[in-house]
C-alpha cells in the first residue's frame, strides 16, 4: 500500500507530471513511425510504411502517449491553480523534444506546404495550380506526391510571407523530404517560442503559458504537424503585444504579417486599430494600423513575387466540408430536407455575419473600455472559428493564446479553451484522416472535462495567507 501511494503521488506531483507527458509525447513520436502521415517514398528510407501490424501497434501506441499527455497537462494545470510553483517552460521543452524528430504526425499538410516553396522556387503561379503541377523528378516531388487527396489540385490559400518562409525552406534542403520537414518544424518551434515571449509580455503567468504553449493541442499540431497557423498566432500576438506596449506601427506590421501567412489574423488588426484610436485618436485608429498592414502585404507579394493572387484564393478552405462546422452541418441537413443545394451556402454566410457581429460587439466593448483588447480578439477568434464554414481542430488554437494571456483567474472562457483542448486532440488521427471513433473519444473526454471542473472547482484550498482559492485548472 506504502509503494502505491508513494508511486501515486509521485506521478501526481509536477515533476512527475513533467515525466508522465515526456514519456506521453516519446510514445506519440515512436508510434508515428508506424502510423503517422508518412510520405509516399522518402529517398532516405526513414519514414516508411511498416506493414498493417506494425501500423495497427504504433496507432495504439500514438494514442495511449496523447492520453498520457492529456492527463499528464490537466494534472500540471491543477498543480500550477494550486499556486505550485515549476519551471513551466522546462516542462514544454520536455514535452516537445520527443516530437521534434518525429515525422509529420496528425496532418500530411506539411507536403503542401514544402510542395508551394518548390512551386515557388520553379516559377510556378501558387494561387492558380495545386502541387500536381510538379512532375517527377521535379523539386519537392515527393512532397507534392504526399498531398491528401482534395488538396493536390488546389490553390494556395495562404500569404506570401508564409510562402517565403517555405520557399527558403526547399532551397536550403533541396525539397528533400526528411530535412524539407525537419526545416518546417524548426519554422513551428520557433512559432511556439514567439508565443511564449507574446503570452509572457502580455501578462501571462505559469497558468496562462499551460494554456497557449503546453497545450496538447497545439504540441501535436504544430510541434507535430507543423500547421502554420503557429505562426500565424505567433505573429499576431507579437503585434499586439508591441501595440499594447505603445508601438503601434511595429505592431501593426508584425500582424500584416500574420495576415500573410493565414487571413484570420485580420481580426487582431481590429481590435489594434481600436487600441490606437483610444490612445492617439479615431483618424489615426482607422487609418494608420491598415495602412501599416497593406504596406507589409504589399511588399511581401512583390518580394515573394506571387503577385496578389493570394486575395482569390482566401474562400479554398470554405469549400471542404468538416464535420466540425456547425453551420456547414446545419446547412447540408436543411438543403437535404429542401432539396436545395444553395441552403447550405446560405447558412454558412449567416453563420459569418453574426460572427461577424460579435467580433464588432467586442471591439465595440473595448473601445468603451469595458473589455481587455486580448480578451477581446481572443474570444473574437474563437467565435470566429465556431461559425466558419470550415473548421479544423487547431483553429481553436487561433483565440486560445490569446484568451490564455488575458483571461486572469478560473474565467468561462479558459475553461471552455481547456475542455475544447483536451477533446479536441483526438478528433484527428496520427495519419491525418479524421475517423469517426475520433469523434466519440472527443465527445467522452469533454464530458469527462466537464466533470473534471466541476469537482475541482469546489475544492478549495489554502494559500500561504490563509485565504481560500479555487483549485480548478
């Protein structure tokens, strides 16, 4: 019984929880050998389909590490409401090291993006052909051969920035897969440490860094996945965190930046135009933060040299169907009932304009100065992500930074950041398709979630002044 507990508590303590996820993020690396989005033929013979066997054992080993991970995180957060005190970023470090060397886990769209610097790099025109204009033998041919299937003939959606970025990529590694990828992930872990400088500066604690960069959500997609949307986040808190600091223009143009790399990052412009305009102004409010951010996506397209063909190219993403989208689903069902197709386009532009009407119900809040500008954008993305047409599980990361940085205490908001996190995790498997078991362990670890908060948000617990605080992660 002694050793029990003893083992019990161990594990239950921070630096346990430190090694529980450590080994929770070894045991996702390992699998992903087996079972993750492998490309199609990789010259080095390191990432290579093992045989259905070897792939059923590293898909059950992929997702006992995420459970360990998941529980090894919420336990660490209960810690840190607990007012423990830990090396919260030696604890990150642990966690994302197993993944660094890992292959692409959860996603296959690292492809894309190493097939678009090649495309780039060649003089092919990104936003009007998909990676299959790359032939054999050509630059990132492996690469482009490796794109899921509804991507290989489409578009880029993404800025020229990220394209850049992607492009010196290919060039440096020659487009070949394994180093192309580890040069995209070096790209992701760079994002991640932005968002700890971002979250740090903008107020952020122990608690908040549990949040926006121990997240299992955002170690598996872009430490694993390396989705760009890290860098996007990471850009656009940058930018705020340099307007809430009084500069404005650098601020403004860091999130011009992000633009270039996903659109979503637009939002963050508003709410630093309504910044600067309670500072210094409404003319320069209005006219100064977009003037700045038209100036940096102007020079990008031109050092890019794609031109603007990224403006036709934003509505791609809209045209897939996710599972996630609750007014694509709304849409489908209804247009099934009527027999009208166009219902679930209508749907979706509803489901767009009253988030757009809450974005300006924040950013209207803010410029009365009842609302915190962070928390404003961060629960502006996360009900932009809640009404778009299309909706992965890393867009929730979009509002969650930010919402981690701002949101002081055990707010609604946080807590609905972290039960989406913890669920959101298994929706995807390692090899990128979305299964429909996916959809079940999401839903019981929600609940489970739920469950979770409510028991700890009754225990309470003595701090060092003898007062009474929440113990709620």
């Amino acid at each position: 019984m002694g050793v029990s507990a003893s083992v019990r508590d161990g594990v239950a303590s921070a630096s346990g929880c430190r090694w529980l996820g450590a080994a929770g993020s070894l045991g996702i690396a390992v699998g992903g050998l087996a079972a993750g989005a492998l490309p199609v033929r990789d010259p080095w013979g390191l990432w290579e389909p093992r045989g259905s066997s070897l792939t059923l054992a590293g898909a059950l080993l992929t997702y006992l590490g995420l459970t360990l991970l998941v529980a090894a995180w919420w336990r660490y957060g209960v810690l840190l409401a607990r007012g423990v005190r830990d090396r919260v970023l030696v604890t990150l470090a642990w966690w994302a090291a197993p993944l660094v060397l890992a292959p692409p886990l959860y996603s296959a769209d690292v492809y894309s993006y190493i097939a678009q610097g090649a495309m780039v790099l060649e003089g092919h025109d990104v936003y009007a052909v998909g990676p299959s204009v790359l032939g054999p033998g050509d630059l990132g041919a492996d690469a482009a051969d490796s794109v899921g299937g509804h991507w290989t003939d489409t578009p880029a959606p993404y800025g020229p920035a990220f394209l850049l970025l992607a492009e010196a990529v290919v060039g440096v590694t020659g487009g070949t897969v394994v180093p192309a990828v580890l040069g995209m992930r070096l790209v992701a872990l760079g994002a991640v440490a932005l968002i700890v400088w971002a979250v740090r500066g903008l107020g952020g604690g122990p608690r908040a860094l549990w949040l926006a960069a121990l997240n299992p959500l955002l170690l598996i997609h872009v430490v694993g996945g390396m989705h760009n949307d890290g860098l996007m986040i990471a850009l656009m808190l940058g930018g705020v965190l340099l307007a809430v600091r009084g500069r404005w223009v650098l601020g403004s143009a860091l999130v011009g930046l992000a633009i270039m790399v996903k659109s979503p990052a637009a939002v963050a412009l508003l709410f630093v135009a309504v910044l600067v305009a309670r500072r210094g102004g409404v003319v320069r409010g209005v006219l100064g933060p977009g003037a700045v951010a038209v100036a940096v996506a102007a020079g990008a397209s031109v050092v890019a040299g794609t031109g603007f063909g990224w403006l036709r190219t934003q509505g791609v993403a809209g045209t897939i169907h996710t599972a996630l989208s609750v007014t694509s689903d709304v849409g489908l069902g209804l247009g099934l009932l009527v027999g009208d197709d166009g219902v679930k386009t209508a749907v979706q532009r509803v489901g767009l304009a009253v988030a757009a009407a809450v974005i300006a119900w924040l950013a209207w809040r803010v410029w009365q100065g009842r609302l915190d500008p962070v928390r404003g954008l961060g629960v502006s993305l996360l009900a932009l992500v809640a009404l778009s047409p299309m909706v992965q599980p890393w867009y929730f990361l979009w509002g969650t930074a930010a919402v981690a940085a701002a949101c002081a205490g055990d707010s609604r908001a946080r807590r609905v950041a972290a039960v989406l996190s913890a669920a959101l995790v298994y929706e995807t498997a390692p090899t990128g398709h979305t299964p429909w078991y996916g959809f079940v362990l999401a839903g019981v670890v929600a609940m489970a979630g739920v469950v979770g908060l409510r028991s700890a948000g009754v225990e309470r617990v003595r701090t060092a002044d003898g007062s009474l605080t929440s113990a709620s992660a």
